[in-house]
C-alpha cells in the first residue's frame, strides 16, 4: 500500500522541481522589472494554481500571452500544465506540454536577443529545461530527461552568479543538492563519487525561504518535505500550518498535511485529510486514479489507527466502484487491506 510513484515523497534531482516552480506565482512581488501586464498575469494564475484550477489558469494565460514578447507567460503556462500532471498522477497531454516547452524555449531566446542574456532569462531558461526534464522523469525515460536536468542546474547556478542575491535559484539548487545526497546514500555503489549534501541543501532552501522575494512560499512547501525526511517535526508541523492558513483549499498542502500525520502516526487525522483529498479528486475530469488512491490511503489509515470496522468500510465501497477494474495493482491492494482488516470479523 506504501509503494505510490508520485506521492511517495522520495526526493529526486530535478523531479523535486516540479513543485518548486511554484515560486514563479510570487514574481508580483518581486523587485524584477517586469510589466504591469506580468504582473497582472501572475496574480490571476496565482489564485488558479494554488486553488488547482488548471484550466482557468491556461484560458488566463493564453488570452494575455500573445499581445508580448516576455518568456513569462509562457514559463508560467509549462509549470502549470507540470503541476496539472503531477496533481493527477497523469499525463493530460504530452503534445500540448512540448509546444509549450518549445515556445518558451524560443521566446527567452528571443528575449536574449533583444535584451541580452540576465540572471532573469537565465532563471526562466533553467527552469524551462527542469519542468522538461520532469516530464520525462515520470514517465521513467531516464536520459531523455537527464541533459535538461543538468542544462537546468548549469543555467541556475549561472543565474546566481550573475547576481548573487538571486536566492530564487537556491530553491532548485538546494532541492538538487538534497536530491544528489540522497541518491548517494541509496546507490552509493554507482554514485559514491556523486557530491552532495543534505544540509547545504537544506540550509539554501531555508535562505530561499527567507531571503528570496519570489519564491519564499514555494520553499516552504519543499521544506515540510526535507523537515520530515530529517525528522525536525517541529518545523514540519509550523511550516504545514502556515500554509495551510494561507491556502486552506490546495490539494498541495493537503498531500503535505497528510505526510505530516502519517509520519506522526496520528493515523485518524491522516485519514481524514485522504478523505478529504478523495473527494476532490473525485470531482475532478482528470482525478479518477488519485480519488481512488486516496481512499486507499484513508482505508489504510484507518486500518493503522485500529479502526478495522471503518477502514472496510472504505474498502467496501472503492471495490464497489465500476473504475477500479481500470487499476488493477490498486485493486488487488486494496483486496488485501480488505482482507487484513476484515480478519477480526473472523
């Protein structure tokens, strides 16, 4: 039941990336010289995004982007296609996520032309090549994602020391660094010669945190992660709760609340945060699978916090569900649960 290839929040070079555009949502915040227009922009997508409205936010996006010649619209609509396809555990559509990467590829190339390369445009280029990179790293192809990944990493470290108080970037070099430590420790056989360090990554997403104006709320998402995995509750708890406050309806922080719980084996309150993560999924065009796998997750719960009545009955009615043939792995685990908990009616 604990083997989920999305949310099993095993941090990855590059992949962890995915959610950590997120900070492109703070730019009107930001001392950056950008447009009015931009700014405008940013807010209506902010509000889309972080209420998982996806779709509201390509409609914004495309009906502005192209009366400018700005890369930012067009970064803006790759994150959020990425983090549409990371919610849902799915790709939507493949061909529409390469054009964009392509025109927005194209579009800080041109920008370059008429404006000269920046730390800006070089943060907007490594990002584009990140969330290209993570497209096919969940999708398993391996070396088709690596060169962006690495193209990524070179053009951010380049964006910093252009200007050294872009922390922006420290929210993705930080994330790496983690990343790297991490494989070493898991494949140290193969990447003992691979650097990396979990606490400079830790403490570059923290100065992220504080120091940067464009993406401090993004680090903190990524910090309740990196705070569990290296078990500072305490922190992860605070961080959890500040955003929750801030964004009370986001299915991002409602996947972050719910490892908060399950690390603290507050099974109950972990359960009805899936609970709540299952019903809107299931509401969603896309949300079939992850409805589903949410539910598995509250059954589970349940079944930890010793409520085998309740979790069956979670069971019960996902295999009532017509879709669950569709995902037969899902099913048969779900089959199992039944039967472990069910053994007490026995």
């Amino acid at each position: 039941m604990e083997s989920h290839t999305l949310h099993s929040y095993l941090l990855q070079p590059v992949k962890c990336s995915v959610l950590v555009i997120l900070f492109l949502f703070e730019i009107p915040l930001s001392a950056l010289t950008i447009s009015d227009s931009d700014r405008a922009i940013t807010r209506d997508v902010t509000a889309y995004l972080l209420n998982n409205q996806y779709d509201s936010a390509i409609i914004e996006i495309d009906r502005r982007s192209a009366l400018q010649s700005d890369p930012l619209p067009a970064v803006l609509k790759l994150a959020v296609l990425s983090l549409r396809d990371v919610d849902f555990e799915k790709t939507v559509d493949s061909a529409l996520f390469l054009r964009t990467y392509e025109s927005a590829a194209a579009k800080v190339g041109q920008w370059e032309t008429s404006n000269g390369a920046s730390s800006y445009s070089l943060m907007l280029s490594g990002l584009s090549k990140a969330i290209h990179s993570a497209f096919y790293l969940r999708q398993k192809k391996y070396f088709a994602a690596l060169q962006n990944g690495l193209d990524a990493v070179k053009l951010l470290r380049e964006a910093q020391q252009a200007d050294s108080s872009n922390y922006e970037v420290d929210l993705v070099l930080g994330s790496y660094e983690y990343g790297r430590a991490e494989l070493r420790s898991r494949y140290w056989w193969i990447l003992f010669w691979y650097p990396g360090d979990r606490h400079t990554g830790i403490k570059r997403v923290e100065r992220c945190a504080s120091k940067a104006v464009l993406a401090p709320e993004a680090a903190r998402f990524i910090l309740c992660d990196l705070y569990l995995q290296e078990k500072r509750f305490e922190d992860a708890k605070r961080t959890v709760h500040r955003l929750k406050r801030k964004y009370p309806g986001s299915r991002f922080v409602r996947w972050a609340e719910a490892k908060y719980f399950e690390t603290m084996k507050e099974y109950r309150s972990a359960a009805e945060v899936y609970r709540q993560l299952s019903l809107s999924y299931n509401g969603e065009k896309w949300g079939e699978y992850n409805a589903l796998y949410t539910g598995s997750r509250q059954a589970f719960m349940l079944y930890k916090a010793g409520d085998e009545q309740s979790a069956n009955a979670v069971c019960d009615h996902l295999l009532a569900r017509s879709q669950i043939g569709k995902y037969k792995e899902l099913k048969r685990e779900i089959m199992k649960l039944r039967e472990r908990s069910g053994a007490s009616d026995n």
